[in-house]
C-alpha cells in the first residue's frame, strides 16, 4: 500500500498554493520569491479511533505493537522559487514548494499487504491506516508563451520527493509509505518519487472585471510520466508495496490528461492591488514509480490574495482533495483524501 499526493494539476493545482508573482518590467527581468508557508490539518478524521486491531503507526518507532494515532500537519516551512523575464512573450519559472498534508483514515485495506508487513492479529476488516503527517517537496520549471488573445502555451518539467511521514514502519527499522529516510537517518530506497513532461495549453475568458484581466480561466495539459521498469520493484531493494494490491503487474511510462477551471485565478495577481478572492476545480493526476494506475482526485479550492506594500502579499488556500475510485490504491469504499489550509506571506525580490 502506498500513499501518495497528486503532483501537478495541469500547472494549475499547485498555482492556488505557489508564490504570488509579478510580471517584471524590461529593466526589471528577474523576480526572487521567498515565501515562509503554514500549513493546517483540515481532514476531519485524519485520526479518528480506528476499528479493533493494529493501526498501521508505531508512535516510538522501536515496539512491535502499533497503537495511537499519529501527529496531524502543523508545519511551518519556507518556500521559495524565481521568475524570469525573457522577453516580452516570454518567461521561465522555478518553484520549490513544501506540500503538506494528512490523509483520512482509510479502513478497507486489503489483508495481503498488512501480513507482509508483519502486522499480528490482523483480521480483515480491522486494519485502519492513520498517515498522520505527510511533507512532500515539489520543484517545478515552467517555460511559458503568451500567444495573444487570452491563450497561453507552456512546457514543464515537475518531480516530487517525500521527506517525512508521521506513519513510519513495522517491524521497527523497516522503510514504509516510501518516505526519503528510515528510522535511523538510513536512505530509503523506495522513497516516493513522481517525476513529468508536459505542454499546458491555457485560455482566458469572460468580463474584464475591475480586479483582474479575464475572470475565468481553463487549463488542459499532457503529461508524460517516464517510469523505466521495474520502477521500486526490483529486488534486492523492492518496496513493501511490491506484490500487492495488484502492483506486481507494473506498468512502464505513460501520458496522462489533467484539467482545470478557475475563477479570478491567481494567473491575475500582476494586474491587483488590493484583496482578490479565488475559486477552483481542476482533475488532478499523478503516476508514480511502482503503482500500475495513475493516482486521480477531484480537486476543489478556495480562497483570497490581499496585496500588501514593500512587495509583500497574504493568501489563504482551503484545497478538498478527493480521490477517485478509478485508482487501485485504496479500494471503495475507501478513498484518498485530505484537505489543506495553506497560510502563505509571500515577499517579491526584483533584481
């Protein structure tokens, strides 16, 4: 069983929790973004008591009975990244952001993956996962074009790596849910890794209202996910997750086809000087090494950017992800889901 957060939406997913960025002038082509980021638990049963039997969290990380229920996400992180004017219809963008979050409890666990872990007493339909909290570390290169009346083009290249999770491993000492280390500091070879190529085609439309440029914006991209067999499932380093849950019939690389609409997108932070409300869908999709579906959710969020002096800005993000029974990970009528509250002060460096 592996748990994994959707990566990249189209360019526009992570755009509701990345930096507020302007568009530099001629004189004023590179802009430097710093932006400290608190991020809130808001998954209501995230540590809900769960069924008789082992919950898959080891709260010391050396007993060999797992009880209690993990740290929720209450994180203060620093995100960071930078955008470059080329010309006029051209720029480049680097984002480096920390995505966290804790994952609802999920109960319908198959039985097979919770033996191979070595979990006594463990009847079906009284396993329950609590992931507690989740860090995840996303950097993104976007190469953008503006081609004119509202329609834009980009290429971009994301990876993901997880750096921490709450739920570790049992025995102790064993690498599980594929974070970056093991207890003891040791690297996991089968740390999450989720890595694309894209080309975003984006168009811009409706009233031109007094905040902003076109109010509504849609997003389509295609996205190439390299996956070289057998991914993590190669011995003698294979993840627990290997061999379950169908991963055993691993699949190579593959394209996937993310969307989103928005209102008042943050795409029109340049043009605001004061406070601008946002509101969003967008089908979010991720592929990573050794699961043979794509990971899906439907993605809804919400929030507001208020501009502030000296090239600072404030936003709030509240994002609902929620998974879709067309993944295999988590079997109905469980799925993956979360929801984030992102607090963001973000400072603009012109250089």
């Amino acid at each position: 069983m592996r748990i994994r957060h959707s990566l990249f939406a189209a360019g526009f997913a992570m755009a509701l929790i990345a930096s507020v960025r302007v568009i530099a002038s001629a004189d004023q082509p590179v802009t430097i973004i710093i932006a400290p980021v608190y991020t809130l638990n808001g998954t209501g049963d995230a540590n809900a008591v769960p069924p008789p039997g082992l919950p898959l969290y080891c709260p010391n990380q050396v007993s060999t009975t797992c009880i209690g229920s993990p740290p929720l996400t209450s994180d203060l992180r620093l995100d960071y990244g930078l955008k470059w004017s080329i010309a006029k219809r051209w720029n480049l963008n680097y984002t480096h952001t920390n995505f966290d979050y804790s994952i609802g409890r999920v109960d319908s666990l198959p039985v097979a993956p919770i033996a191979s872990l070595g979990f006594p007493g463990c009847p079906p339909a009284t396993c329950a996962l609590e992931t507690g909290d989740i860090n995840d570390l996303i950097d993104k290169v976007v190469l953008n074009y503006a081609v004119g009346h509202g329609i834009g083009l980009a290429l971009h290249y994301s990876s993901e790596q997880r750096v921490f999770i709450a739920a570790y491993s049992n025995p102790p000492g064993s690498c599980f849910l594929n974070s970056e280390k093991c207890p003891g500091g040791a690297s996991n070879p089968a740390s999450i890794n989720g890595i694309n190529w894209g080309f975003d085609v984006s168009y811009a439309f409706g009233p031109h209202a007094r905040l902003s440029p076109p109010m509504f914006q849609v997003q389509a991209s295609v996205d190439y996910w390299p996956r070289p067999s057998p991914g993590n499932c190669g011995a003698p380093t294979a993840q627990p997750a290997c061999g379950t849950n169908g991963i055993a019939g691993y699949v190579g690389s593959g394209t996937t086809f993310p969307y989103s609409i928005s209102m008042l997108p943050l795409s029109a932070m340049p043009t605001v000087r004061g406070f601008l409300p946002f509101l969003a869908y967008a089908r979010d999709i991720s592929w990573f090494h050794a699961e043979n579906t794509p990971e899906v959710f439907n993605v809804v969020s919400y929030g507001f950017t208020q501009r502030l002096p000296y090239d600072l800005a404030f936003s709030y993000t509240n994002a609902h992800f929620n998974g879709c029974p067309c993944s295999d990970t988590v079997p109905p009528p469980d799925s993956l889901r979360f929801v984030m509250n992102i607090f963001k002060l973000s400072y603009e460096l012109k250089i």
